[in-house]
C-alpha cells in the first residue's frame, strides 16, 4: 500500500469520526468545537475527492458518511418536517425521513455521474457534490428539503439531454413544487429547447404544478424569493448583503424586495438571449450562473442554498463553489459576529479572486482549442 492510499484512507477515517462527533457528540451551540472539526472535515474531504481512486469507492464513501448519521437525534430542519408531516408513517419518525432522504441523494449522485459521463467529464466530479461536508451535514444530517428539488432538477436535465421534454417539464414541476427558485431558469431552458418542444415542456410542468397544487403539496416559498427575507434579524447571515446596509442602508432595504427579482429575471433572459444554449452543458452552467448572482446578492445565504450550485458546478470545469462552501462555515460562526463585515468582505474577495482565476484559464482553455481547429 502506497503513501498515497494509506492517506486517502486516513482521510475517510477521519471524516468518519468527525460525522460521527457532529451528529451524536458535539453541541450545535458549541461553536468553537463546530469550526475545529469543519476544518478538518473539509481538508479531508479534499483529500478524498483528489485521490486517485475508482469512483464507486469514492460514492461508497459518500454514502457510508451519510449512514454513520442514520440514526442521528437532531430534528430535520423546519421546512423538512412541514413538508412531511401530512404523511402519518413519516410524521414521528425521523430515521424514515433519513432513509428517504438517503436514497434521494444516492439518486442525484447516479443522476450526476450518467450526465457528467455524457458530457466527457471526468468522473471524480460527481465526488465534488456527494462528498461535500455542507451537502452532508445540511440535507443528511439536518433533513433539509433543498435535497428534493436537487434531485429532480438534476433528473430535468437528464431528461433535457435525452430531449425528453414531456418527463423533464414533469421532473421540472416536482422541484418547482418544493422550491420556486429554478423557475428563473425558465428562460434558459426555452433557448436551449426552442419554442416547440418548450410549449411541450412547459405544458408538463405546468400539469404537474396543478395536480401537485390540488394535491396540497405545493409549497409556497416564491416569497422567499421576491419578498424580503424575515429572517434578516437572526445571525445566520453569510451573504454580500450586511455589507451593502452598512454602507447604504435605504439601498439595503430595496435590495432584497425590488432589484433583486428584477436584475435576476434581466440576467437569465440576456443569458438567453446573447449566449448559445447549445448543449445540456452550457445550460447547467448559466443556471449556475444566475444562480451565484442570486446567492450574492441574497438578504441571506444559508448553508443549504450552497447545495443546488455545487450540484450544477459538478457539471463543469468551475471549482470557486467548492471554496465558498468551506469559507462559509467560517462566516455563519456567531462566535465571530462582530467582525462579520470584515470577515464576509474577505470570504467574497477569495472566492471572487478564485472565480476570476479559473474564468482566466477557462478562456485561455477554449482560445487554446480554438487554434488548434485552425
């Protein structure tokens, strides 16, 4: 055995020990121990995903972490437990809401590994997602519901790929139906389709919304994308967001009720309109496009909202959502709270430096290819 393997399995060992003290051991409250061993967590979790190693080793990992948790007592986040407490043989049992949540995300990981096999990808991509500490902690750990719209927006394009459009626009529906936010990217899906098969898609989707919505299941969280967000008052706040109301509080204020839903909708449509959507691909990837404006310019930035970019950016060459899910573990420690301006001006300004270096070698990339078909 190699000093490489010998560190690769030191690292899922060490992960397996960390998800196991967060899970059972380590108070939520107890913020110092929380960063400490979110630290060592990611490092492993970089670690692993780098290794040279057969991905289905890798995905055992991943899911061998979320099993470790299957029996965790920490209640499912609130959202979770509302959309699943109409069903009696869920309602009090939170290790059934594990196992469903568990296969769900075994879902999304085959989902992104057939995509990202079709787009010529480098397997190890799928790890980037179904390793990540924050996809664990947030959609196993805490059961939150971000997990379902993940899976079928993922199946959605999967769908798009196979030009599938009646089961995409259904797919597409049944994640709409738990969280509003992928309906921005409508537009881009019409460019990539063309009007026909959009009418066919849309149709879908729409269909699936009424039935979902007669059904009772539809949630109605489209105010927490054009509203402003009621939880601005709490500290669990890691957004570009305090730092424009500290330096212009009426913009602050406007920001989240009015510019935002306006400069989201312009940005998909001129994706749309000014760039080709010639492949599932280039889709995923202005999906994750307007989705990081969102996120930056969001009244606040929760852990979970990480997961759905770090699903698309799996499908590309993009790594900056990587660094921005292990930065944000710093910026949402209330232990650091009065200096959270200073520390989310240095989160953004790595993560900015970081997405404008890898933008430079993609460009450098495609004027190299470029030459070479000359």
């Amino acid at each position: 055995m190699n000093k490489a393997t010998i560190w690769y399995y030191s690292a899922v060992g060490v992960s397996a020990f960390v998800y196991l003290a967060l899970g059972y051991f380590i108070s939520w409250q107890a913020y110092g121990q929380q960063l400490m061993l979110s630290a060592i967590i990611f490092v492993a979790y970089v670690a692993i995903a780098q290794h040279k190693t057969n991905v289905r080793t890798g995905i055992g990992a991943a899911i061998g972490f979320r099993l470790l948790l299957l029996f965790s007592t920490l209640s499912p986040a609130a959202s979770s437990a509302g959309f699943w407490g109409s069903l009696s043989f869920a309602e009090n049992s939170t290790m059934l809401l594990r196992i469903l949540w568990l296969l769900c995300e075994a879902g999304t990981m085959v989902l992104l590994l057939r995509l990202i096999r079709k787009m010529g990808l480098p397997d190890k991509n799928v790890l980037l997602y179904a390793l990540n500490p924050l996809v664990i902690l947030e959609l196993t750990l805490h059961l939150h519901i971000v997990a379902w719209p993940i899976l079928f927006l993922t199946l959605a394009l999967y769908f798009l790929y196979y030009h599938r459009h009646v089961f995409a626009g259904a797919a597409f529906g049944v994640g709409v139906s738990v969280l509003s936010l992928p309906l921005l990217f409508i537009p881009l899906v019409f460019r990539r389709t063309g009007p026909g098969p959009f009418l066919v898609f849309l149709g879908a989707l729409a269909a699936v919304l009424l039935l979902l919505y007669y059904a009772g299941s539809v949630q109605a969280d489209m105010q927490e994308l054009l509203l402003p967000d009621k939880r601005l008052d709490q500290t669990f706040n890691a957004s570009l967001y305090p730092v424009f109301s500290s330096l212009m509080p009426g913009a602050g204020k406007v920001l989240p009720g009015y510019v935002l839903p306006v400069v989201l909708v312009a940005i998909s449509v001129a994706l749309a309109v000014f760039r080709k959507q010639n492949s599932v691909r280039r889709l995923a990837g202005y999906m994750a496009t307007v989705l990081t404006v969102y996120l930056l310019l969001s009244p606040a930035v929760y852990p979970w909202q990480l997961a759905p970019l770090l699903a698309l950016t799996c499908l590309s060459q993009f790594r900056f959502a990587i660094v921005w899910s292990g930065l944000l573990f710093i910026a949402l420690n209330p232990g650091f709270r009065q200096h959270e301006t200073a520390l989310l001006l240095l989160e953004y300004a790595i993560v900015f430096l970081w997405l404008i270096v890898e933008i430079y070698f993609y460009r450098q990339r495609r004027k190299q290819l470029n030459i070479q078909k000359q």
